[in-house]
C-alpha cells in the first residue's frame, strides 16, 4: 500500500511548519518503512496495518503540539504490488527518456 498524507497543525499555520514536519518525519524514520518527503506531503509504503498504525501515531503526535490538527491522506492500495514507491516513478521516467512515446 502507497499512501501520500500530510499533516497540519492549524493553529501554528501562520507561521513555519518545518518544526513540526521535522518532528513528524524523525516518527516516519523511525517506522523503518519507505518514504518519501515533498514539499506538499509525504509518501510511505508499506502493509496496511503498518501504514495506518503510522499516520494515526503521527497524527496523535501533532496533537501534542497543536490544538487542531488537519491530517489528509490519499491511499493507493494494489494487492500483491510492492516497490510502488520507486517502480511508478521510474515507469514514467523510463517513458521520458523514449521521447515520450507511450
């Protein structure tokens, strides 16, 4: 399962969130599963009990730093796929290096 989330603590959205994305990240690490940061989110791989256990304990983990915590999750869950992470990725790269051609 690839699921891309992000998670935002609404009271501090005045200012920087890189404090609190760090604090996220370092839980994410942690974990031992695949991830990708970007700038809008971050991506992780893995069983979906792992990955659902995930986002609930970093959501719970805002929470100690935020009154109101805003936490989107996006899921794309293929049985038997793994490597989804990098393998899509590099599928549309490999289609870019042909020229485009589909």
């Amino acid at each position: 399962m690839l699921a891309e989330f992000s998670i935002t603590p609404i009271d501090k959205a005045h200012g920087h969130l890189s404090e609190y994305v760090a604090k996220t990240i370092e839980i994410i690490r942690q974990s031992g599963l695949p991830y990708e940061l970007h700038a809008m989110g971050t991506i992780v791989e893995g069983e979906p009990e792992e990955v659902f256990s995930l986002i609930q304990k970093c959501h719970v983990n805002m929470r100690q730093h935020s009154l109101r915590v805003s936490t989107s999750i996006k899921i794309d869950d293929k049985v038997g796929t793994t490597g989804a992470l990098y393998k899509k990725v590099k599928s549309v790269e490999s289609k870019l290096d042909q020229g485009g051609s589909g």
